[in-house]
C-alpha cells in the first residue's frame, strides 16, 4: 500500500470503528432519557432500574464513542491538511461548531447525569440526560453538515485557489444533508431498538428473575426498531434524488449500497410486518429468542454499508468536482508515519472496543440487580459501600 | 472580530491547562499516593465528577483550531506528527483506564487500568511540554529539542503539583493536606503558565492567520451566543460537585 491508501486506511478504521459507537449511543440516548422520564414521573423502582440498567450499557458503550472521535478529530490535521488549506474556510465552521455547541456541552452534561446521581434534584438530574440527548443529535447534525459539504460542496466559492464561504444558509439546506441527517438519526435508533430486543430476548432466554422488566424492555425496543427502520428506508430512499452523478460507478459503494438496502429491507419486513403486529406474544415465545439476538449485530453491519456507499462512492473526490483525496493529503507525509500511527490508532482502538463489548455483554448477562450507575442511592437498601 | 475569537481560543487553551491539569495532575500521583486499592479508588473517585466537563476543552480547542485557523490547524499538527499520536494514544489510554477499571471485579484488572491511567497522564503532560516548546519556536525545533525535554518535565511537575491541591482542597487531609479553594485557583493558574506564555507570544501571527472575515462572522453568530451556556454549564459542575461531608459518600463510578 502507498502512503495515500495507509492514509485512507486509518481514517476508514477510526471512522468505522467511530460510528459502530456512536450508531448506538444516538438511539440509546432518548431511549434512556425516555426511561428516566418515566422514573421521575411515577417514582417506581422497574422504571429507576430501567434507567440504572441500559443507562449502564448506555454509557458503557459512550466511552468508545469519546475515545475513538478524539482520534478523528486530529487526524484532519495529522493526515488531511490539504483539506483545510483548501475548504477550511467552509469545512472548518461546522467542525467548530460541533465542539463548542454540541460536544462540549453533551460531555459536560453527560458527566453531571452520572455523577449527579443522588446529588442532584430530580428534575435537574433528569434535565441532564434530555440536554445529552439533544447535543448528541447537535453533534450529528453538525457533522453531517460537514460530511455533506464534502459530497455536494454548496455556499462557497473558489477564489484564488482556496474555497470561500458565501451562503451559510445553503450549507444547512444542502441536498446531501436534508434527508440523510433524518436517515442517520433514525438508523440510530433501528439499532437501539434492536439491541434492547436482542438483550431482552437473551436474558428471558437465560430465565432471569426480571421477566417484567425485560418483556417491557423488549417492547419498547420492537416499537423503537419499527419507528427507526420505517424512517430510515423513507429518507434513506429520498436521498437519491439528491445524490451526484456517478456515485454508483464505484463497485466498492455500489456493492455497500446494495447490502444495506437488501438486508435492511428484509429486516424492515421482519420489524414491521411480524414484531410489530405479534409485539404482545412475541416476549413469551421461546423459540424466538435465538433468532432476535441473532438479529442484534445486523443494524451495525448495515450502518458501516450505508457508510462505505456514502464514503467510497465519493472516490477519488475529497470534496465532490473541487478537491481529490491525493490533493488533500498532508504534503511530506511518509509512508512509514502513517503505518507507525495507522497501528497504534487500529491497535489500541480496536482491542478497546472489543473490551468494550465484552464489558457490555457482561453488563447484560449480569441483569438489572446491581448496576454500577447510580449505585448507593440514598433510600435504598444494600451493604455501604466497600469501594469508592 | 480576529481578536475576540483570539480570546476565545486562548481562554479554551488555558482554561483546558487549569482544569484538566489537575485531572492528569492526579493520574501521575495515581501510584505515589494510592499505594492501596482503596486510595487508589478515592483519589479517581475525587477527580472523576470533573473529567467529562474538564477534557472537553481540548476537543473544543482542536475544533476551534480548525474553525478559526485553518490554515494553521495542518501545519501545527503535523509538525508535531509523533508527539500528537503519542499523546493522543495517551489521552485515549487514560481515558479507557477511568471508563474501564470499575466495570469488573478482581484486584489484576483494576490495577492494569490504574497502571494506563498513571501511564497515559504522564505522557500527554509530558507531551504536551514537548509540543509547547516546538510550537514556541515556531517548529524550528523538533519536539525532541533538549530544551523540549525539559519542558516536558516541568510541565508534568506543575500539573502533579495541581493534581496535589486539588486532592488537598477535594477531601481534605486525605492524602495529607488540606487546601483552600483559593490555593487550587493559584495552582490553576500557574499550571496554565506555559500554555498562556505561548499563546502570548503567537498572538500576532495567529490573529495575523485567522479564517476570512465571512466565516468568523458565521462563528461568532453561531457559537458566542452559547458561550454563557457553556460557561453555565461548567459552573454548575463545580457547584454541584464542590466538597462537602457528602464527597464520599457515594460510591464512584469511575
């Protein structure tokens, strides 16, 4: 591999690794937030183990989420400094916006949601995950913002070798952004609906205790994965009337875009036309567990489908028609720098991640009994605690 | 409208020295003051309210870097290519070793994530020595440059002495001292020292290198009206958090 295919490489591995996180933290996030909403309202203990129990995967799952976006967000200058040389005028904008208007402020919430635990005023603790809820879709949004300037470069202008921004409106109404927000967002939630089914099927499967509260778990994730998979089709379909010409010449993004519509229509049938309509028996059918948590991995894999039909039908372009990836590489990067960085960020990456999963499968098998988040809450009633 | 957002990234880059200096402060003496677990669990649990909402000032001066001085963000970060890997492995180590070292039992698992936090602090505070001496010299010299080296170190000094105050302010006596909360401002303040030196010293050329007036205009309708949420939001971390009987009487989930 030359030193451009070693570059692309570590963005494809970070990025991919990136969004099998985030795909999942954007539909847990109101899914938990709904829960806690229902714990503030009644006060009843399965709706607070609820919010304690997927909260934990919740968060569990956020920490790769955090650790492999820190690495994305430096490698445009490490790797991609043609980029900003040329478009960062446009491009950097909404990067900058995503940090100080969405992350900093998802972070800062996030952290008062699980350390305010007890400490908190109900209604202020609840406000602090709805406020994560909404910088995480802030943060989506303005991401894409970003992605869909690279695949339709509206509101700017080329002068003097460099792009410039002239209408920051277009950037917003940007036909590459307008249906493909909506279809990531509810991409997300398809796959949160679909982990809290795969989870609940598994642990009713193992003849846990907590029949009630996996039964309900499962049902709002049947609804949650219909909601999200009806959505996701219908703008995933509406985008391409917006999509450039050509996209589809590429074998790589024709075959991504071909998994993702075939399986995800299958899954759609499955979601919509047996889930749903069965919702009320389909926790007491044994014989089904097996075939739901079988079911759990697929929205990820069709998430990184949509991603490689999106990102490698934009090849050779790093801005569609204005700037091509070899331009956007970092003048003087040498093979051997990438390969040194491409294993340490793959490496350590991806190890944290597959530790990651296990520690949420162990979450899982664990059950609802004794969550780390928000334990030694005052009123209840368990042995002080042995560690701090 | 080049220097208010001069400001803006200058108080980001400071503001990131002051709070999570002592963060890191507090991973670097991970192994000299917890000799037991259960220190060990105190010292992450005093610090762990205040990562999330500390950290995020790095994420905030890289976006900003890129908003702002985009013709800048390629050539500060690639000329320090190894440094920035190696503090970004650092920083991920870290922050992994908080996320991870509750989430099972056994005495082995946690030590290893204890060890990556100690680990991973040391080299993004000595990293970051490095990366200010190369950056004060407008990357005449390379981040190895012996006087790098030792900026290294006294960064690492100066962020472990931090960490100390905020420990001694956090759970008083606990770790041998008690401290004032003015006492963990001054050593803020010093700890941002070197960071607030460079800045000082590259005002001119960074305003000189802004982006063009019709994206910081673009910014600054969008972002500078959210800065009081922003700030809002950190000041409402330290009120809720702020020492008190009740600082350990929750169990920590870092």
């Amino acid at each position: 591999m030359d030193v451009l295919d070693l570059a692309r490489t570590q963005f494809a591995v970070t990025g991919g690794l990136h969004f099998l996180f985030v795909v999942l933290t954007l539909g847990m996030a109101p899914l938990v937030a709904l829960m806690h909403t229902r714990w503030a309202m009644t006060g009843r203990p399965l709706h607070e183990a609820m919010t304690r129990f997927w909260g934990q995967i919740y968060v569990i799952n956020y920490a790769l989420g955090i650790v492999t976006g820190l690495v994305m967000e430096f490698q445009f200058g490490l790797a991609w400094s043609g980029l900003s040389h040329y478009a960062g005028d446009v491009f950097g904008a909404p990067l900058a916006m995503e940090t100080l208007l969405a992350f900093f402020l998802e972070s800062t919430f996030l952290g008062l949601w699980i350390f305010g635990w007890g400490r908190l005023p109900r209604w202020l603790h609840l406000a602090c995950i709805w406020l994560v809820t909404l910088t995480a879709y802030a943060s989506a949004f303005f991401i894409m913002l970003a992605n869909s300037f690279l695949q339709n470069p509206a509101g700017s202008v080329a002068r003097d070798g460099r792009l410039e921004l002239v209408d920051f409106g277009a950037l917003l109404t940007n036909k590459a952004l307008v249906f493909s927000f909506p279809h990531v967002v509810a991409a997300g939630l398809f796959t949160g609906g679909m982990v809290l089914v795969g989870a609940s099927a598994y642990m009713l499967r193992r003849r846990t205790e907590q029949v009630e509260f996996f039964t309900r778990s499962m049902r709002l994730g049947v609804v949650t994965a219909a909601i999200g998979i009806t959505f996701t089709m219908g703008f995933g379909y509406a985008q391409f009337a917006g999509v450039q010409d050509g996209k589809w010449d590429n074998v790589g993004a024709a075959i991504g875009l071909a998994l993702m519509m075939e399986v995800g229509q299958l899954l759609g049938l499955v979601v919509l036309l047996v889930m749903l309509p069965l919702i009320r028996f389909l926790p007491r059918w044994r014989w089904a567990y097996p075939l739901l948590v079988a079911m759990t991995p697929l929205p990820f894999v069709l998430s990184i489908a949509g991603w490689v039909a999106r990102e490698v039908g934009r090849q050779p372009w790093m801005i569609w028609g204005r700037l091509t990836v070899a331009d956007a590489m970092t003048p003087g990067l040498t093979a051997g720098m990438v390969t040194a960085s491409l294993i340490g960020f793959a490496g350590v990456l991806g190890l944290l991640a597959v530790v990651d999963y296990v520690l949420i499968a162990r979450t899982i098998r664990r059950g609802p009994r004794e969550p780390d988040l928000g334990a030694g809450v005052p009123g209840e009633t368990r042995a002080p605690a042995l560690s701090l | 409208m080049e220097v208010i957002w001069f400001a803006f990234f200058a108080v980001l880059l400071v503001g990131y020295f002051a709070l999570e200096g002592f963060d890191l402060g507090v991973g670097l003496l991970l192994p000299l003051l917890g000799r037991t677990r259960e220190g060990r669990d105190r010292m992450v649990a005093a610090m762990a309210p205040y990562v999330l909402a500390n950290e995020v000032w790095l994420v905030a001066v890289a976006g900003t870097l890129f908003g702002v001085y985009p013709a800048l963000e390629g050539e500060v970060l690639f000329a320090l290519y190894p440094v920035v890997v190696a503090m970004l492995l650092s920083w991920v180590l870290r922050d992994a070793g908080l996320w991870f070292r509750r989430r099972a039992d056994g005495r082995g698992w946690r030590g290893f994530w204890d060890a990556m936090i100690a680990f991973g602090s040391l080299g993004l505070s000595f990293g970051w020595g490095m990366a200010l001496y190369a950056a004060a010299t407008g990357f005449a010299a390379g981040p190895m440059h012996p006087l790098g080296l030792m900026l290294g170190m006294v960064v690492t000094l100066l962020f472990a002495w931090h960490g100390w105050t905020f420990l001694a302010w956090r759970t008083p006596g606990e770790f041998g001292a008690a401290r004032p909360g003015r006492a963990l401002v001054v050593s803020g303040a010093v700890a941002a020292l070197p960071a607030a030196g460079v800045l000082a010293g590259a005002m001119p050329y960074l305003v000189e290198h802004s982006a063009s007036a019709a994206t910081l205009n673009v910014l600054s309708l969008m972002v500078l009206p959210f800065a009081p949420i922003m700030l809002g939001a950190q000041l409402w971390v330290w009120r809720t958090f702020r020492p008190g009987k009740d600082a350990f009487r929750l169990p920590s989930f870092f």
